[in-house]
C-alpha cells in the first residue's frame, strides 16, 4: 500500500488570492459607512488604530478634473507623525479616485477619531515601501493574497503633515 502523498506549500509558490463577495456587496459596504458617518454627525464610522490593527480616517482631495472636494473612508495606521494607508480600491483592478486626485493634487486634509489635520499624501518607494507594507502584513488581513488580485500592484500612500505655513 502507498504512503499518502503529503501535499507542501512552497515558499515562492504564487499566492491564491481569497476569496472576496460579488462587489456589489463591497460597494454596498462603502456607501453604509459613509451614510453611518454623515448621518451621526461624524460621531461614529471612524475609529483609531491599535497596536496591531488598523484604523479608519476620512480623506478629503480635490477632484483631478472636476476641482470638487472629494471624500472616502479608508484604513490606515501611524508611522511616527505619518499616516499610511493603501490604494488599493476594494481590490479591484483599477486605482482609486482618491489616489488619482490625490497624485495630481498632494495636498488634502484628513478627519481622524480626534480631529483633523492638513496633510500632503505621496507614495512610498524603495526599502520605505517594503517597511510599510510588512507592517500592513503583519494586521493579518492576508495582504499579499488580496494583492494577487491588482496585477499593477497596490501604492502604499504616505499622508505627511503639511507645514503650517502651507495650509
């Protein structure tokens, strides 16, 4: 009789991306929690981070064509006085709105559990970018899976603190 044969994951076998609900229901999701944090006055659907989760922050951009400010509800977590986030658009293939306005236009505000703060958002590079994504990957959403899914890869965006002056 034959041994079992003993299936092994590979360490450099390509991530299976998992599995995600239709995008409708994404959709869905993103409109509700906008909804739950106009209707309360901005009393409820942002939150700080914790040491090994992430947090929710409402960006405000200015729209690349129309001029309009613009604002979403993303995650993101602290880097010393830099907020960092992911463009990632719900995993979709397409690059969020808000990272195209935000690219031609830096400078935006952003509204957190505590307060507001003027920012200027740019994207990570190099060994920053590798650093901050590990910290991503370390919140066990299972990053590099879903990122299987953006075949032009995901922008890890830093929000820096804009000078006083600039605001």
């Amino acid at each position: 009789m034959a041994a079992p044969a003993i299936m092994r994951v590979m360490p450099d076998a390509p991530k299976r991306s998992p599995r995600l609900p239709p995008r409708w229901v994404v959709v869905s999701a993103w409109v509700i929690h906008r909804a739950i944090h106009r209707v309360s006055g901005g009393r409820k659907g942002l939150w700080p981070p914790k040491p090994n989760r992430w947090g929710t922050m409402r960006l405000t951009t200015v729209g690349r064509r129309s001029g309009k400010e613009r604002s979403v509800i993303l995650g993101y977590y602290e880097d010393g006085p830099n907020l960092v986030t992911l463009a990632m658009n719900g995993w979709a293939e397409a690059e969020p709105a808000w990272w195209l306005n935000l690219q031609a236009h830096p400078d935006a505000n952003v509204e957190l559990p505590g307060g507001s703060r003027a920012i200027r958002g740019r994207a990570a590079e190099g060994d920053e970018h590798e650093r901050l994504w590990s910290r991503w990957r370390e919140m066990g959403d299972d990053l590099d899976g879903y990122s299987t899914r953006r075949p032009s890869g995901t922008a890890v965006v830093v929000l820096e603190p804009r000078p006083a002056r600039q605001r």
